[in-house]
C-alpha cells in the first residue's frame, strides 16, 4: 500500500461511516404513490443495512431527472433547509448520479451524496469476505470513483477542517491521486485475473457432478436454505446483502451428489457494472445444471421480485436453466381458507384479507417453470422433507440429462430405475 498516497487510503478507508439520512426519490409518470413508498422502503433497509438510519423521505413528480441536479431546484432548497436544521449527515437517491449531478449536489448541499450505485458498493465492500469477492468489490469501487474523484476530494479537504468545498485541491494533487487510482485499478484486474484462474481449475476438477446454484432476491433466505440442506454456518441475517461471495458445498441426499452454492442476492436497479463485476461470483450461477430460486412469499412485492431475479438471470445469460421455485417464509403469511371458511367470511372480511391462495400460485408458476414449486420456510425447517425431496427429482433429472451414458454409480442407477 506503500505506493499510494496516504490521502487516497484515507479516503478509501473513512467512506460509510455515517448516522442519519434522508432518501430522494423521483416519481415517474405512471407510478404510483404506494410503488414509491416501497421502493424508497427498500432503500430505507439498504440505507440500515449501511448503518445509517433514515430520519426523512423525499419525492419529486418529474418526467426525467434534472440533468444539473438531478431534481428540481425547489426540491433542493426544501432538503437544504431540511438538513441545515436536523443535521443530516447524508443524502442518498435511489437512483445512479452523473458525476456532474453529483458534483452540483455536493457543491448545494454540502453534505455526503450518495447514489444508489455507490450506497450498493459501500455494502458490498463491508460483507466480502473471500479474497475473490473483496477483489471485485474494491475494483469497481475504484472505478466507480475515478471520475467523481474531484468530489471525494472535497470531503477530505473539510475532514482537514476547511469548510470551503471550491478551490480546495490543487489540480495537480487530483492528478496524483488519479493516477494513484488508476495504478490501483489495474494491479486489482491483475490479482483477479489469477483469482479467476484458479478458480477455473477448482471448477473444472467439479465435472462428472449435477451442479445447483441457490438464486433469488436479496434477503430471502438463500443462506438460511444453504445452511438447513448443507448444516454448515453461513452467514444469514436480516439485511441485505448479508452474502456477497459464493460458496460451495458438496451436498448427498438420498445417496445422490450434487454440489450446490450459495450466491449473491440480487436486487431491483442492481447496477450493470456491478453485475459485471461480479462475473466469477456468477459463473457459479452460469454454469450450475439447474437453479433454485428462493422467494420470500411474506414480501409484499415477492412477485416484482421474482421478474427482477428472471430478468437478472437473463441478463447474465443463465434465463434457460431448469428452475425449481421455492415460496420461503410461509411462517409468516396466511394462507387462504378452504371454501367452509370463506363462506363464513364477512364480504369485507374477505376484501381486506391478504391471504395467499398457494394453489393457485403453485398451478401458475408450475406452468411458467415446469416444476411442480416447494412452499416452505427454511429457518424453521417447516416442509423441508418436501423440498429435499423435490430437489432430489430435479438433481437426478439434470443427472440424466448431462450423463445420459453415466451407470458406474449404481446407487444412483438404482434411484433412477425407483423414479420410473
Ligand atoms: N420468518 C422466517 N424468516 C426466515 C426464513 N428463512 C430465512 N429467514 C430470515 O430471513 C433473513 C434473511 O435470510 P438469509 O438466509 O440471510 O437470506 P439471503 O437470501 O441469504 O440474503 P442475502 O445473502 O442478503 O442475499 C434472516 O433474518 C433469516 O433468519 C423463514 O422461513 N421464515
Ligand atoms: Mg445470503
């Protein structure tokens, strides 16, 4: 670290340590109220998970962001005044910024901005734990910041005690301290160039094994599922994020092996160049033989949810694995009452109830996947026999499919001839 500026370690160093925040939204035609309120929650749970609390929320109606300020001048001045009297430490916007935009922002409101590219990159750099992950993480935190360099630039020169946010750096000493991130830059692509490599040869010393790859949206219970299958300790928490690396364990299940990974949660607005950073993370996914993708059915929003993981997977061009679906967390819904008990509901009753009628939705997304979907909650273990048993049918399918010739495992054989 010697070669780099002691400025630039600082910077790197201080980032998310911060208290309150206010959230800013823009509404966009068509969106309703209730839609923003949600979205901006999910920022709150990010902001959290941060460790930050959010002491207010903002929105502005607008067609397309301010190409200045991203919102409107009125809107700026009402959050100025906001901030000067409650002294919020931070302002985050739920979408990514323009380094101008930012810049303008700073330069107004004098406090930390953040956007929704970097509040994302901040997480992930506090929860990687292997070497690959951090790797990843650092490089496009770097990258992300080279050109918003100017702006961090002024936060240092007031952590130094000056106040004025212009004129501050010399130019020169930006210069350094972009060529500093620029020589960062490219030793971090070369530590993960050889990361990859190995990780290329674990990976091809896995063939002759049906590969599974726990997927889904941030928090849903992939880890906890992970864990329940696997009974090893990974991290599960309430926040999101809580697994930014992929793990992999070899899993045998009623005589049958498959080795089955624990990846990233994805997110709605997860930024491209993230996703492209997480490459290696996600070849797990790319290559597994077929994919469980976890849904937490107690979210208000689960099946927004499960378009964003679809389309994510699309994406990273893993949209055609064969996808066992599973509701988790059906401890916490209600589902809906068999036809005795609906007929004694009141209409009302009925109306304001928000049961869940798990036939219905396991007919429709049967249809969707073409595997039959497991309902469970996985911190309890509730249903678990249903899913072991559900997983085990589809590792022997994708087994059949990628070994069609495979018949030196007779116990595997044995099983297939069982299913028949
Ligand atoms: N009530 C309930 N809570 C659950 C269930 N499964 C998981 N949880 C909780 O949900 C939270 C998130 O679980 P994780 O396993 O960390 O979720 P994840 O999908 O791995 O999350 P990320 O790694 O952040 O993407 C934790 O607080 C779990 O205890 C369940 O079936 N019911
Ligand atoms: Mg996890």
């Amino acid at each position: 670290m010697g070669k780099f500026s002691k400025k630039l370690q600082k910077l790197y160093d201080t980032a998310p340590k911060v208290d309150t925040a206010v959230l800013v939204s823009i509404i966009r035609q068509g969106q309703s109220e209730i839609e923003t309120q949600e979205h901006l929650d999910e920022l709150a749970f990010l902001t959290e998970t941060l460790g930050a609390k959010t002491v207010y929320r903002f929105t502005q109606k607008m067609e397309k962001p301010d190409i200045k300020t991203f919102i409107g001048s009125g809107k700026l001045e009402e959050i100025q005044s906001y901030i000067e009297h409650f002294e919020v430490d931070m302002v985050i916007f739920d979408d990514d910024l323009s380094p101008s935009q930012m810049r303008n922002l700073e330069n107004e409101l004098k406090i930390k901005i953040y956007d929704r590219s970097l509040l994302i990159l901040d997480i992930f750099l506090n929860r990687a734990q292997t070497a690959q992950a951090k790797t990843q993480v650092e490089l496009a935190r770097f990258q992300y910041l080279l050109p918003r360099l100017t702006r961090m630039w002024t936060h240092l020169e007031r952590q130094r005690g000056g106040t004025s946010t212009r004129g501050g750096a010399g130019e020169k000493e930006i210069e350094t301290d972009k060529r500093d991130i620029r020589n960062k830059i490219s030793l971090l692509k070369e530590k993960l160039r050889d990361i990859e490599k190995q990780g290329l040869t674990q990976r091809k010393g896995r063939k002759g094994i049906v590969r599974v790859a726990l997927v889904g949206y941030t928090n849903v219970g992939k880890s906890t599922l992970m864990n329940l299958i696997t009974k090893t300790d990974i991290l599960a928490e309430n926040k999101l994020f809580a697994t930014v690396d992929s793990t992999v364990r070899k899993v045998v299940l009623e005589n049958v092996p498959f080795l089955l990974s624990d990846t990233v949660g994805f997110i709605r607005k997860l930024p491209t160049h993230l996703i492209e950073s997480f490459k290696s993370t996600l070849d797990e996914i790319r290559e597994a033989d077929l994919l469980i993708h976890v849904v937490d059915i107690s979210h208000p929003n689960f099946e927004d949810h499960i378009a964003v993981v679809t389309q994510t997977l699309q994406e990273i061009k893993a949209g055609d694995k064969p996808i066992l679906l599973v509701f988790n967390k059906i401890d916490l819904v209600e589902q809906m009452p068999d036809e005795e008990g609906i007929m004694n509901m009141t209409e009302l009753e009925l109306e304001e109830s928000n049961y869940l009628d798990f036939p219905s939705l396991s007919d429709a997304y049967e249809k969707k996947t073409g595997i039959k979907p497991v309902f469970m909650a996985a911190s309890s273990g509730l249903h678990v026999e249903e899913f072991r048993h559900a997983l085990v049918q589809e590792v022997k399918k994708a087994h059949k499919k990628i070994y069609p010739h495979y018949l030196e495992n007779e116990v595997v054989d044995w099983e297939m001839k069982d299913l028949e």
